[in-house]
C-alpha cells in the first residue's frame, strides 16, 4: 500500500551527497478499495502505511517488523 524510494539512514556513508531526496508513495486507490467503506479504519490504515515506510527509511527491514509485532 505504500512505498518508500531512497537510501536508508543505516546505508549512508560519509560521501552521501547530491542524490535525489528519498519519497514515500502512498497508494490511494487500493488503500481506498480496501478501507474506504469505514473512515476510521481507513485514516489508521494510512498513518499505518506512512509508519511502515518511515520505518524503512531508518532501516527497519520488513523482516524485523514483523519480529518487533510492527507489521
């Protein structure tokens, strides 16, 4: 549902620079197909998506958010 393009935090040197910055896309026809019947459910499934793919931009692998009950 969502998806996060960039360089985690845990795999940049000292020599990253001039790269584009990183970007979270999240997928709003299927979030909305899924979740769109129920408003709330819906907002907690987009907060849910945006903190996956932070999570991923310091390096949380999905494996170990799954192992930390975060999935």
């Amino acid at each position: 549902l969502g998806l996060y393009q960039g360089v985690p935090l845990t795999r940049r040197g000292a020599f990253y620079a001039a790269v584009l910055p990183d970007k979270i896309t999240i997928f709003r026809g299927p979030i909305e197909r899924a979740y769109g019947g129920d408003l709330e459910q819906l907002r907690a499934q987009v907060r849910r998506t945006v903190l996956h793919e932070v999570a991923h931009h310091f390096g949380i692998s999905d494996e170990r958010l799954v192992e930390i009950d975060r999935y």
